[in-house]
C-alpha cells in the first residue's frame, strides 16, 4: 500500500473518532450535566461544617496552601446525583493515628459516626484514613479524613520549620439529593 494512502486512510479514522467522540460529549452533557446549577447555599453549609477547621495540636495549613482555607466543589461525572464537598488541607508533623485519633474523638463529640469498611478483617481505619457518617437536616453527610490526598495542585508543601511531615485532607460531602452514599461506594 502506498504511504500516501495509508496517511490519509489514518486521517480518516481520526476524523471520525474525533466526530464521535464530540457526539458522545453532547449527549452526556444533554442528559445532566447542569445538576450543579445552584448549589452554592448547599455547599456554603458543607464549609462551615466544624469538623473542618478542627486539627490536632501542631497542624497546619500547607505554606503554599495558607490563606485558601475551604474549598469547595460539585462533582457531576459519575452519572450519578451530583457530589457535594468541602475540603481542607493540613500538615501535621505527628503520625497517622494521631491524626485519626484527633478526629474521632472529634466526629464522636460531634455526633457523627464511624464507618467501617465492609471488607471482611478490614480495620475501622487504615493507613489510608477514615470515615464518618450522619444525618443532618436531612442530608446524609460524610466526613473523611485522607492520610493520602492526591490531585492537589499545586502539590501541597509543608512549613520550611517543620520539615517532613505528613499532609492529609479533612472532607465532607453529600449527594445533591442527600442520598444515603457510603464511604465503601
């Protein structure tokens, strides 16, 4: 076959994975991808959760993270409701338990409870961090704290004094119609 051929044969093929994929783009945009029009009230809530500003003694907020404080965010990919959150994140120069033993503490006071994963011999909380639950207002909320937060950008830094230290991220989220999500989806 000649190279020219097989060049635009290519293009071809390109051409209509480009149309089809723009198609399909539409389409799942047509089907709901507005389900975070007017949440702002909804996710002002989910900021002033308490838990949120909650750390143990000696966290803080990453140096190139001070000021941001709260984040918050709507996330309408999965097909499903829409997901609610607030986060936050903090470095602490302590250990992982300490950190989970800050918060559960904290969550139990709170009135929020421990969800275990359903894994069979998984403990209560891992290495990777741990989650709550309750219902307030009728929304079902979580609140996870994530020993490995990843997709940060910039990559979160911690205090120059402080050196090493272990960053992790406070969140708490909901459905948009407060469906009952667990933290084991």
């Amino acid at each position: 076959m000649h190279p020219r051929s097989r060049s635009a044969g290519t293009r071809g093929a390109l051409a209509a994975i480009l149309l089809l994929s723009s198609v399909f783009l539409g389409a799942c945009s047509a089907l709901g991808g507005d389900g975070c029009q007017d949440t702002g009230a909804e996710l002002g809530r989910l900021a002033e959760q308490p838990l949120l500003a909650s750390v143990p003694a000696g966290a803080s907020a990453p140096a190139n993270y001070r000021g941001v404080g709260v984040t918050t965010g709507c996330d309408d990919d999965s097909g499903g409701a829409p997901w609610l959150h607030a986060d936050r994140l903090y470095v602490f120069p302590g250990r992982a338990d300490d950190v989970i033993g800050h918060y559960a503490r904290a969550a139990a006071a709170a009135g929020w409870r421990l969800e275990e994963d359903p894994a069979p011999g998984a403990p209560p909380a891992t290495v990777e961090g741990a989650c709550w639950s309750r219902t307030e207002q009728g929304r079902h909320l979580l609140f996870q704290v994530d020993l490995r937060p990843q997709g940060f950008s910039p990559e979160p830094e911690p205090e120059p004094e402080v050196g090493t230290a272990l960053t992790y991220a406070v969140s708490v989220g909901t459905e948009r119609g407060g469906g009952e999500e667990t933290c084991w989806h």
